[in-house]
C-alpha cells in the first residue's frame, strides 16, 4: 500500500477544502469516529497512481461493510 506523508494529505486536504467552496463543517462525531475506527483499522486509506496523478479513497469500515450486506 502507498503511503501518503502529512504534506501530501494537507496538500489534498486543500484541493478538496478549495474544491468544497473553500470550507468544510465535521462534527465532533464523525472527527472521533475517523480518528479512532472500530475494528482495528488504522489506515483506511486507497492511493493509486493515475496518468495524470493520484486517486485517493477510503475502504469502507467493517460496520458499513455489514451495514450494506
């Protein structure tokens, strides 16, 4: 898996910022749940390289995944 370094997200970070209208609202909520995943997922993350730079996603969590089951 590749690994995205804390520049390369903060970059992303404001593409996806500027591209949103330049502000984003998180609850406290969704902040906690991100920052501490249940199941023992740390990285969610997906980076493929395209022919004109990357794709980033995330896996789903294990409760969505049973979520859509």
């Amino acid at each position: 898996m590749a690994y995205l370094s804390d520049v390369n997200l903060r970059a992303v970070l404001v593409v996806l910022v500027a591209r949103a209208g330049g502000s984003i609202e998180i609850t406290n909520e969704e902040l906690y749940g991100a920052m501490m995943p249940g199941g023992g997922h740390h990285e969610r993350f997906l980076l493929a390289e395209t022919e004109v730079g990357i794709r980033l996603s995330i896996q789903p969590s294990q409760q969505e995944k049973a979520g859509s089951s």
